[in-house]
C-alpha cells in the first residue's frame, strides 16, 4: 500500500471508530433514562419500541417506494456496500495515477 492509501484507510477506520462511539454513548444515556423512569416513576416508564425509535418493527414490514415507481425499491444493503466498494475501488484508483503522473 502506498502512503496515501494507508492514510485513507486509517482516516476511514477513525471516522468508524467514532461513530460506532457515538452510537454507544446515545445507547447509554438512553439506558440512563429509563433506569431513572424505573427508580423513580415505575408506571410512567415508556415501553421499549417507544424509547427506541428503531425497535418498530411496522416499518420494516412496508416496502418503500422511490420516485412513486413501483418497479424502484430502496436499495438493499448488499447494494449499498458494493456501491461504497466501489468509490474505495475509484479513490485507490485515482491515488495510483496521481503517483504514476510523478
């Protein structure tokens, strides 16, 4: 790997890292919140799908619809990964012509 590219992977494992420790401390504080719902307000504690907006699951039973076509769904996640791949592919592809040029 050339110098760029390993940049690029480390400034992509950093962004990953931080999300990831994003999304724990959202986890923890909305933890946080229910234990004060059950120490102080037993009766008023929410249930979980209402505390945590991705727990519904009556959503993911609706196929969405994009551009009102029917024959156009959302895409899947497979398509999205192989569309990141691909812009990796295209960056690391542009790094190794930049460096050819010098």
């Amino acid at each position: 790997m050339t110098f760029d590219e390993i940049m690029v992977h480390i400034t992509a494992t950093i962004k990953h890292h931080r999300m990831l420790l994003k999304e724990r401390a959202v986890m923890d504080h909305k933890t946080a919140e229910l234990m004060a719902f059950a120490v102080n307000d037993p009766s008023k504690m929410p249930s979980v799908e209402k505390h945590y907006g991705f727990m519904d699951d009556s959503d993911e039973n609706k196929t969405t619809i994009i551009n009102k076509e029917p024959d156009q769904l959302e895409p899947e996640d497979w398509q999205n990964d192989q569309a990141i791949l691909l812009q990796q592919a295209m960056s690391v592809k542009a790094v190794n012509a930049r460096k050819n040029k010098e």
